[in-house]
C-alpha cells in the first residue's frame, strides 16, 4: 500500500503501517468511508483553538457520530478533566533557539542499566528463558524482548511513517477530538497551572477494540497474549486467569516526541510515573536515547538494543500478581542536540470489565492480599486524575493496616493449626493474653511521645526537645523518632527484601537455620526447657556490627540484595544511634560523651521478626513479656499490620506505629547507666487474626568489659538505685542464654528484682563466679604404649587381633564427605599472589575467608624449593623403614615430648591412635637435642635442618598477611612469633585391614599459633570438621596444608579459626606427614591481642602460655573442648 503523506485538500496523517504491528497506532478521525484526503480537508477547514490546536482537546472538527460515540461514551466514566496546554512543545523550543530561557513551567531541579534480555524465538520454550522472564518482572519490571516476531522492514516502514508525521506543520498535526478526551495530539497529565510541564508532544491513539477507531485494522499480532501466558506459568497459575482480565482488552498506543533542548539538564521529557495498564510494549523510533528506569532510589540509563522491543509491567499486572511483578517508575530525558521519537502501545482490561482489578485468587492461596480490589474505571480515572507522580496512585492501592480482604487461604501461612483451639499446640496457648487490660487507639498524653530529630538537632528547638526526650524514657521508656534521616529508599529496599525473604518456602529458610546454643541465624530464641510456653514467631537474627564479626553463613543470599540492603541499613542508622546517645544524656545535663564512649563502635545486632496470622490470635502471643537487655533499640515497622504493646501503669498499650518513624525503646544497659533516670519497659507483641506482621529491631549493645553499673554523671544526687555490679558479658548472657536457669530473668521477672538485686549467678563481689579452673601442674609426656607399627605387623586380621584400645565405634558411624570440589573443598592460597601487589588484596580476602570459615587452606607457589622437600619426604619414608630397634633408640625418654613414639596417652584405659610419631624441637637451633636427631639416614639431620631453614619465614608472612586481611598492623601477629620456638611432627600410620575401626590420630585442634603439614606420600588420611561433618583433604602435589592453632584463635580474638581435625588410616597402605608448628614466646600471657579488640568485646579468657602447655599435653586429645573452655561466656 503507498503511504502518502498529502492530498489534494491538504496534508493529513495516514499512518497505515500501523495497522500491519496490529494496533501500534491509529489514523486521525475520519467519517466511515471517508477518504484520507477529505479527512484531511474537513480538519484543515476547522476553526484551531490557541496556539495552533496544540492541545487537541476540545475544538476542532468532530469525529462521525459512530466512533466520536464510541470514545466519547468511554472518556464519559472516567469524568477526567484535561487541562488545555498553551502551545506545542516543539513550538517551544523552536521559539527559545540556541540561547532562549526555557520557560519556568518546564525547568526541574530534580534531574545505565544492562536490563534482562528476554529471547522469543523459540516461543519460550526453554523453562530458563521462563525463568528469567519471571526474574525480570520481579526484580526490574523491565526486560528487552528479542526475536519477537514483528517484520523488520515493517517496524522500519513504522519508525518512517512517524518520523515523518512529526516534521509536518504544527497545524496539520493537532488531530481534534471530542473535550474531555485522551486521544488525539497534544500534551497529557497536566492539570493545575501551577503543574511543572512535560519537554514533549504526544500523540495518543486508541488501537483496539477496533470499534473504537474510525477504520478496519488487520489482526493484530498478538504476542503480548504469549507473554501474559508465560508470565502465568511462571508465577504458577491458569493462563486464564490473567488472560481472562485482559479478554476484550483496550489496546491504545502513545506515540512521544521529543524536542531537543540545549538546556536539557533543566528539564524532564516525561516525567517519573508508572503505566496504569498491564503491560506495554516501547518501540524506539529513532537512535536517541532518553528512557530511564528507577532501582533501588537511582536511575539507570536504558541503552537501545537494535532490533528489540523493550517490555515493562504495568500496574495492573502487579495489582494482579500480587507485588510479585513490579510495576517500575520510569521517566523520559531530553538530548541537547537531537529530538528523540518512541511509540508505546498499552495493553489493559477494557473499561467494561465486570471482574476488576485486584490479586488473582490462585496467588492468594500462597499469602496474603496486599492490594484492594478496584474497578477498571475506577482504577483509570484515579490513575489519570493523580497526575504523574512516580508510584504513589499504586501505593494507595495497597492495603492499609486497618483493611482486610476475605481469602480462606491467608492462614496457611501459619501452617495448618489456624483453625479450633485443639489445632492449636498447647505450647502456644496463652491464658494471659486476654485476661488483661489493653488500651487501644489512645492519643495524647496516653500515647507514646513523638521525638523529632531536626528539632533536636535546631539550636532554636533543641533545649525544647530534649525536655520532650528526657520525660518520654523517664516515665515512658518508649517514643517514635520522626524526621530521622535515613533515606526512605534504604528503608523501603529493606523492607521489601525482609519480606522478601520470610515469603520463601519454608525449606529454604531453614538454610540459615540457627545452630545449637546459637543466636544466630533462623529459628527461636529464649526456648529454654520443654515444657516452656512458646512464642507465635519466628525470627532471623543477626549480627550486623562490626562488620568483621559477621558470619556470612546466616546472611541470606536470596533475595539477591538482602545482604547489600541490611548493610546499607546498619551503616545508615548508625550515626542516628548515637546522636541520640548524646542527647540523652545533654536531656539529664551529663556529658554527651559519657553514653557515647560505651556504645559506639560496640557490637549491634539485628532480628527481624515474622508473627503469622492466627485465628484464635486472643490465645497466643508473638513475643513474651520482656525488656530489651541491651542499651538502645530501633524498632521498624516492616508492613502496616501492627502488634507492639507496651505495659505503664500495670495497663497493656498498643502503639500504633507511625508512617515512616522508628520506635526507640530505652534497654536495662541503659537504665542501669542512667541510675534509673531511663526506664527499660516490659513489652510483648501481639498476633492479628488473619494478617502477618513483619518488624526488626537493632539493638546496641555495649563494650563486653564494661562492669555495669550507674555512671557517675548520673548519680550526682549521690543515690544509687542499683546495688550491684554486672559485667557486660554477663548481662548479656540475659539475651544469649544458654542455661535453663535464665529463662525466669526474661519471661517471669518482676521489675523491682531486676533493679535491687541482680542475679546472683552472676555477680559475687562485683567479679564473675566462673573463674578459671587452672589444671593442675603435672610433667608433660605420655605413658609407655607398644609401638603400633610392630603391632601393625602381627594383628592385621580379624576384630580380635586388634586390641580393644584401638578399636573406636565411632569412625564408622560418623557423616563423611569425600570427593569434595568447589565450595565444600579447603581453600587454595597462592603466596605468590600474596606478595604481588596487583593481586595481593585479591588473595587477602580469599585468605582471611579460609581462615574465618575453614581454618585450613592449601599453599601452593610457597617458596620451598622442591629438592628440599623431597629430599626430607625420601629421609622419612627411609627412616620409618627401619626396623624398629633401630628406631627405638631414638625413643621418648619419661616425661618428655622429644623423640619417637606417642604422644597425648594420659591414662591406662584411654583409647590409643594407630600411629607412630617422631617429634623434634627444631627451633631455635639451640634448643635441639640431638639424641633425638636421627642419624640414619645420613642426611637425615641436615634435610630437617634444610627445611627448618625454608619454611622458617612462610608462617610468619602468612601471619603477617592474615593480620593485614583483618586491618591490623601487619606485625602484630608475627612479632608473638618470630624467633620463637618451632617443632617438627613426624607420622607414621600403618596400614590396618580393619581401617573403618581404628583412628590414626584422634579429633584435636594443634595447640600452636599456626601449622604446616607437608604430605610425604600419596597416601590421604587428614580430615576436618566442618558443621557437625568430617570433610576428607585431598592434598595437593608440592602444596603445603596450612592449618590455624587454639593460640593464634585466641590472639585473633577469635577472628581465625582453629578447626578440629583427624588422621584416618588406609586398609593397605602407610601413610606418612611432618606437620611444622609455630609456637609463640614462652613467657607470653595469652589472650586477645588488643589491635584485633578494637570493638572492645573480648572473647576468651587469659592464660599464660605454660598453662596452656599444661593443659594441652597432659590431657588426652577432645576436639575443641580445651579450647572451648577458654572462651568467655557472651
């Protein structure tokens, strides 16, 4: 068909191509039958409104009585009211020129994303092109569309036609239709004079149902119903139940042009909105790229990918999905230089849809409504009438704290005990929780006080404010902190991943679950017996500050921003913590300083708390009675439902949270600090009947070594309210329980007890009763055993032949994991990489990971040259070859560690291990008894010397690098070590036929501060253990097995992990090891070196280094239990 843009009467659009997209556009008005021609004559006849017909929206010629009806009858109940605009954008910015001033009503003060690429050649048939289409509309709401289908040369034909509607004269552009109406040319969403104004012209067209355009389209090529119904298998419901809201469905098109500015920084094309229907479809017309997207509270640039439609979810489709698609705000920039065209084609239900718009039902079976259910008109006419003001109609959709929406599925969420009182657990049933008085919608002086921060900050308002500050935690203990100043885009970002994440399957929760005696993570807490009355919720804790201290193992990886956006969240309030410390205390006239010191820099923890709806939410409770333990908390209100009661006066309050504001309640630190002149107040939450609830609290805690007691600053009246003195650390055990006996201090307490006498398991004369059980001094060495190689030799057959101290139950039924690549093998660390400045930071992270988490890494490029491990390896080997009187003379003298034989057998009824060993003090060269010192081989004594000499500087430039990864002073660590004592371990573990009964060497950790084990032969047999399983090392050739020691742990303060660890034995075959320890300065008083307690919590005891000695070696091996008796209680 010839596409002409004149005629005889006159000029006049004819933008027939459209019709071969199926809708994309539609021609101006014309009578049925009537020629383009004699359109274009009757409009150019007609009387234009001012400034040339610009806004197109009243006068002008009259569409025939069947079409102008049919549109005229639609715009009628939408009853909107479109303001006329003045002139033509492009008339604007013909008129300013080069150097014109844009005119006021168009400067904005306010002024690149790699988006899902979605591939349709294949018909979505591959389940990841599904996937990633679903993972598109829930994290951008935006996605490119490729292979769809639409004629190339046809899509070009179209970008032809409109480029060239938008170069005729202005007057032949305005298409007139009825007043009150979208269609036609001209400028949309401007109401108000006062109204700031769009940098474009618009041409908007209703396409479809085609009795509501004035000519017969060709069938449209329908491939947004084929995205509708992947969208559907990907959210898991019938394809008709979304294609059924959009069956009949009103297709329109709005084709943009957008003037170029030279002053483009000071205006907007279109400004940041939402699309009010359910999905549209952008074709870029021209080169120019304009369109920007906003994620997580910035705008990324959309770059134009040839050949592609760009695709984004509307909002109605994320009404209809529940929230799980998001419709996205996005706006339109101006290019200096060049204008820039698009045409966007909108595809909603029809006017007339009987159903409207709200979550479909089959979602609703998995949670909760969070959108109201509106009427397709309504929903129209508010989404025009609300201009375009980003997402803010859509939020009103949302449902309101006091809304509720009839779904016999939103109690699943609770499991299946939603139903009769025996559905419910007894364990959950509570008699309390209607026996008392509750005060609801209370105001006034019986509501919790309102702090704003920019007051307090005002010098003009400050002294005020504080008189507000200090009588809300004097008699309330609560208030809610409006004007905070955390950014409201950090705070919706982490709301919406919290709900994220408690909307996950039950199973991949439990991925975080807490581990025994552990705060951490996913569960419950404050569970201390069986028969305990337990908690309707369920929480994820978490330790957020500092930063070092956090154990990434509980820290969510889905949603994928959840760790980012809780980071940004802690760092955010951070400040705001303790300025209001410093207020506190300016609001009683002590020194701001003096709350500041002991909280800032401490740890903070964070716990999110998700309360399932409940029907017979009047017989549980969410969280019991209780007062927060620490200094200062922020509650945030995750959704609308809320829950919090606070208890004044013997009377439960509920606190109706406010939009946007953070409760902050006063702890017991605090009010002990404060002499009482802050209260801690006993609160709890409560369940809705048929609506979650979702809020986290961040708590501050103070320094661990802090003996608690009031400040001075407080006490000035010299009175002081509590007689006792806690330490921090054994406060706190209060909210890291792990005795039965604390549960009466959080659930059953009375308040006066708390204040006057505190527990008295923890204080005895102002120090802690657990003090340390030194051992008593004993020699160091171990009891004669036969040599196990011999007894190799004439017991390798049936059970009976192995005697019974050998024989461990245990090997056999514990969990074992072999094979393990990838993220379940040890680490690798590259000292080469290390030392190399492009990639030492690099390989610092790596390092301080495996020293964190694993304990052990393997070193591969260390340094050691090869003839000097082989030539130790062939000694060894040579050595253990002897027969055994010849090694024999080498034997353990009594009472001494040196030579060959066992080590660690303290007892006649102990169980033995399935090894020899030869051990030799090597350092400092001075040190060395050489009647220990093998002189057969004949280079025996000179490659131990050797490899003494080359590995001597490896443990102290790792510990060097591994106190750099944490950001210490590099020799803070080496410089407890460096010319210090070292020693060389040699093993030798027979074969034994019945392996799966016996252990070559016990579970244990290594003593020092750092280990080397060099593998001798080919033979594996180390094991770790790792999260309650044995993980089996698979030893690298030329790579050295290092391993963190109990010392270097408790120097690092508990930052580096010393692992337990085993040697299992081959049926057939030796197998051989030399293990290098590092040990620190004998004199040393072990305990936390000061540069790695810059948080001020000191995690395990004091001890000196002989002590530990001590307790080491004359104790046979168990684990970590030696070392776990050193840490300090939290």
């Amino acid at each position: 068909m010839k596409r002409d843009w004149s005629a005889k009467a006159g000029r006049t659009v004819y933008l027939s191509s459209l019709e071969d997209l199926g809708g994309d556009g539609a021609p101006p008005p014309q009578r049925r039958n009537e020629s383009p021609a004699a359109a274009a004559a009757a409009n150019k006849g007609k009387k234009k409104k001012k400034g040339g017909a610009a806004g197109g929206r009243g006068g002008g010629s009259q569409p025939s009585s069947t079409s102008g009806k049919m549109a005229s009858s639609i715009f009628d109940k939408l009853q909107v009211e479109f303001i006329d605009q003045d002139e033509s954008v492009q008339v604007v910015a013909d008129t300013i020129g080069s150097s014109g001033e844009v005119p006021e009503r168009y400067v904005r003060h306010e002024i690149e994303a790699n988006i899902v690429i979605i591939d349709n050649a294949n018909g979505y048939s591959l389940p990841e092109e599904i996937a990633k289409l679903g993972s598109a509309c829930e994290d951008w709401g935006y996605f490119h569309l490729v292979n769809h289908g639409v004629d190339a040369g046809l899509l070009q034909q179209i970008k032809a036609d409109i480029t060239e509607f938008f170069r005729l004269p202005l007057q032949e552009k305005a298409v007139a239709i009825p007043s009150n109406g979208l269609q036609g040319f001209g400028h949309h969403f401007f109401f108000p004079k006062e109204q700031k104004l769009d940098w474009a012209d618009l041409l908007f067209l209703i396409t479809r149902p085609v009795e509501e355009r004035s000519n017969g389209f060709l069938a449209y090529k329908a491939f947004h119903i084929q995205l509708f119904k992947f969208m559907a298998i990907n959210l898991g419901v019938d394809e008709e139940a979304l294609l059924g809201v959009f069956k009949g469905h009103t297709q329109s098109v709005r084709i943009n042009h957008y003037p170029h500015c030279r002053q483009a920084d000071k205006v907007l094309g279109f400004s940041a909105h939402t699309e009010g229907v359910g999905l549209t479809l952008l074709l870029q017309v021209n080169d120019v790229q304009g369109l920007q997207i906003r994620k997580n509270g910035r705008w990324f640039a959309v770059k134009n990918l040839p050949g592609a439609l760009v695709v984004n979810v509307g909002d109605i489709l994320e009404i209809l999905t529940n929230g799980k698609y998001k419709s996205i705000e996005h706006r339109a920039v101006i290019n200096p230089d060049k204008e820039m065209i698009t045409l966007a084609a909108f595809h909603k239900p029809p006017l007339s849809c009987t159903v409207g718009v709200g979550p479909l039902q089959e979602l609703l079976m998995k949670g909760k409504a969070h959108y109201k259910m509106v009427d397709v008109v309504e929903f129209t006419k508010g989404y025009f009438t609300a201009k375009l003001e980003g997402r803010s109609y859509l939020e009103r959709l949302k449902l309101g704290a006091n809304d509720t929406v009839s779904s016999s599925s939103w109690y699943s969420s609770a499991g299946t005990c939603n139903g009769s009182d025996e559905q419910i657990p007894e364990r959950y049933i509570r008699t309390e929780a209607t026996c008392e008085e509750v005060i609801s919608n209370y105001h006034g002086d019986m509501a919790i006080p309102i702090i704003d921060l920019n007051k307090l900050l005002s010098p003009q308002s400050s002294e005020e404010e504080c008189v507000k500050l200090r009588s809300a935690c004097q008699y309330w203990g609560f208030f809610q902190l409006i004007n905070h100043g955390v950014p409201e885009e950090v705070i919706e970002n982490f709301r919406s991943n919290i709900i994220k994440f408690f909307s996950l399957p039950l199973d991949a929760k439990k991925e975080y679950s807490q581990l025994p005696n552990s705060l951490e993570g996913y569960g419950q807490t404050f569970v201390f017996s069986e028969d305990q009355k337990l908690d309707w919720g369920d929480m994820l804790y978490l330790q957020v500050h500092p930063t070092d201290s956090r154990d990434l193992r509980f820290w969510p990886t889905h949603p994928a921003s959840f760790r980012q956006s809780l980071d940004q969240y802690s760092s955010e309030t951070k400040s705001l913590s303790l300025c209001l410390f410093e207020f506190l205390a300016k609001a009683v006239g002590a020194e701001p300083e003096s709350l500041l010191g002991i909280f800032e820099e401490q740890p903070r923890g964070m716990r999110m708390n998700y309360y399932p709806p409940c029907r017979q939410s009047d017989k549980v409770i969410g969280l019991s009675p209780h007062t927060d333990v620490v200094g200062l908390t922020l509650l945030l209100q995750v959704n609308d439902v809320q829950g919090l009661q606070i208890k004044r006066d013997g009377k439960w309050f509920s606190v109706d949270a406010l939009s946007g504001a953070f409760i902050v309640n006063i702890g017991d630190t605090l009010e002990i600090l404060s002499n009482g002149k802050f209260k801690s107040v006993e609160h709890r939450a409560m369940i809705h009947p048929n609506k979650e609830r979702i809020s986290t609290a961040l708590f501050h805690y103070p320094r661990d070594d802090l003996l608690l007691s009031p400040l001075p600053e407080f006490v000035k009246d010299g009175k002081i309210l509590s007689n006792g003195k806690f330490r921090s650390v054994e406060h706190r055990a209060v909210i890291y329980p792990n005795k039965e006996r604390l549960s009466a201090a959080l659930f059953n307490y009375a308040r006066k007890d708390m204040m006057t006498s505190p527990l008295p398991e923890f204080v005895k004369d102002g120090k802690p009763k657990d003090e340390l059980a030194m051992a008593e001094a004993r020699t160091i060495g171990s009891i004669s055993v036969p040599n196990v190689q011999e007894l190799a030799g004439t017991c390798n057959g049936t059970d009976e032949q192995i005697p019974e101290r050998y024989i461990r139950p245990e090997v056999s039924s514990d969990e074992v994991i072999k094979n393990n690549h990838g993220d379940m093998s040890i680490p690798i660390i590259d000292l080469d990489k290390l030392i190399s400045p492009q990639s030492s930071q690099e390989e610092c992270v790596k390092l301080i990971s495996a020293c964190q988490y694993w304990g052990f890494f393997q070193l591969i490029n260390h340094g050691v040259p090869d003839e000097v491990t082989e030539n130790l390896k062939n000694d060894l080997v040579e050595f253990f070859s002897q027969p055994l009187d010849a090694k024999k003379e080498y034997s353990q003298l009594p009472n001494s560690l040196e030579g060959y034989g066992q080590a660690f057998v303290v007892s006649d009824n102990q169980k033995l291990d399935w090894a020899d060993m030869l051990y030799l003090q090597i350092c400092p060269t001075e040190s060395r008894d050489l009647r220990f010192w093998p002189n057969y081989p004949a280079s025996f004594r000179h490659s131990i010397d050797a490899y003494s000499s080359a590995t001597e500087h490896i443990g102290l430039s790792l510990m060097q690098f591994m106190a750099k990864a944490v950001g210490v002073e590099p020799k803070s660590l080496s410089s407890v070590f460096e010319g210090q004592a070292r020693g060389l371990r040699m093993n030798y573990y027979p074969p034994c036929l019945k392996a799966d009964k016996v252990l070559g060497l016990s579970p244990h950790t290594d003593l020092d501060g750092l280990t080397l084990l060099l593998q001798v032969n080919d033979v594996q047999g180390l094991q770790i253990n790792k999260d309650g399983k044995w993980f089996s090392v698979n030893a690298l050739n030329d790579a050295l097995i290092v391993n963190i020691g109990d010392t270097l742990e408790i120097l690092s303060n508990g930052k580096f992990r010393s692992v337990e660890h085993r040697a299992v034995v081959h049926p057939s075959r030796e197998r051989i090891s030399a293990a290098l320890f590092y040990y620190p300065c004998q004199d040393l008083a072990i305990s936390p070196l000061p540069d790695f307690v810059k948080d001020g919590k000191v995690k395990y005891k004091t001890i000196s280094y002989q002590d530990l000695l001590i307790e080491y070696f004359t104790a046979e091996l168990d684990g970590r239990n030696r070392l776990e008796k050193l840490k300090l209680e939290p």
